[in-house]
C-alpha cells in the first residue's frame, strides 16, 4: 500500500510517499495510522489526519489494498 | 460533483485571471459579486518573506473545493462560484488565492464568499511554505 505524503510530513521523512507491506490489510484507517506512526518515527508525533480515496477519512473506516491513502497536515492554503 | 457551468474551480500553476474569475460568476439575475483575492504578503509572524511555495494534493483539493461550492450553492444562497488557488513558487504580491460569488443580493455573496474563503483555509489540502532570507518553512499552524 502506497502511502502520499505531503509539505513537511514528506519533508521530514525525506520522500513524497510510503510503502507499506499489505500484510494487515484489510484494516482500518485507525489501525494503518497506529502502523505509521509506529514504522516511521518522523511520523510519531507530528499532526495529520488521513485521507482515502481522496477523501478525509474517520479511524473505524476500512481501507483495502488498492486504495488511494494520503497523510494531511495541517493544511495552510489561501 | 459541481453542477456544470455555475461553478469555476481550479488548483493551477499558472497566474490567476482575475478577469476571468469574475467572468465566471457573471449572470442576469444575480445583483450583488463578491470578490476575493489573497495576495502573498512581505511578511508573516514578524519576519520578512521573500517568496512562497504552494503544494496541493491536487485531486482531493479539487474534489473539496467542489464540495465547497457546492454547499455554498446549496445552503448559502450564492448563485454561482469560483474558486481558484496556485501552486508552485509565487512571488510578492501575486494572487494566490480567488474567491467569487455572485447572488441575487449582497447578504448572501457577502456571507457566502466569507464561509468560503475561512473554510478552504481550513480543510482544502494546500500547503504553503515561506521563504526567508535564511530558508523556509511548511506552515502548519493558523494564527
């Protein structure tokens, strides 16, 4: 499963996206979060909500094998 | 998705049109058009800027802009919309931001283009970064 990043969450994991074995798939948005933040220590503390399929997605949310994850920080447009 | 010709939305490289923008909200019944622009500023928190980056989840931000104009359609009385933001490297005092609404009276573009503006810098995914005489920054906090 791939993983998009973006602004300093690409940054400071110093690639503009993740890719992640589908070992646990399926799983929920809650659970592949806890998985992030626990593989990639960049991650661990920094703020971002998760979006699927181009959407913003709530943690009990499935996510599959071919979905489209991505990790939002604080978003800072306008 | 947006209702084909009421809405103009578009995350772009290229410079904004304000012309253009305004073209696109215009129509017979709507008396009042609010416009707008968010321009790079020399300086944010106390330190000069120089220049700013723009990065967009580009798909997702265009779905959300849609859905944006769409509940300003729907639930704010605004008639027709445009929202346009940049992406890429914007020099001081480009527009990096626009936000258009025509409605039958100025109450509800007033009204709508305000919601708009204040919740596209809260949930669209854009980022920016400023650039300072000794580097940048990703912006992640609203003051």
């Amino acid at each position: 499963m791939r993983v998009l990043l973006f602004a300093g969450l690409a940054e400071a994991c110093g690639q503009p996206a993740l890719d992640l074995p589908d070992t646990q798939s399926p799983a929920t948005v809650g659970e592949l979060e806890a998985r992030l933040r626990a593989g990639f220590p960049a991650l661990a503390a920094r703020p971002f909500r998760m979006a699927v399929n181009r959407r913003y997605a709530t943690g009990a949310e499935r996510v599959v094998p071919g979905d489209e994850v991505a990790l939002i920080p604080p978003v800072s447009g306008g | 998705m947006a209702a084909p010709g009421l809405d103009l939305i578009a995350v772009q490289e290229r410079p904004i049109d304000v012309a253009a923008v305004l073209a696109a909200v215009e129509g017979p019944g709507e008396g009042g058009v609010v416009l707008f622009l968010g321009r790079v500023r020399d300086q944010a928190r106390g330190r000069p800027v120089r220049e700013l980056d723009y990065q967009a989840y580009g798909p997702m931000a265009q779905l959300e802009l849609e859905a944006l104009a769409r509940h300003a359609r729907e639930c704010l009385g605004a008639a027709r919309v445009a929202l346009v933001h940049r992406t890429g490297r914007l020099a001081l005092g480009e527009v990096a931001v626009a936000v258009a609404v025509a409605a039958p009276h100025r109450p509800q573009a007033f009204e709508a283009c305000r919601w708009l503006i204040d919740t596209l810098k809260q949930r669209v995914p854009i980022w920016k970064k400023e650039w300072y005489a000794d580097g940048g920054e990703w912006i992640t906090d609203r003051p």
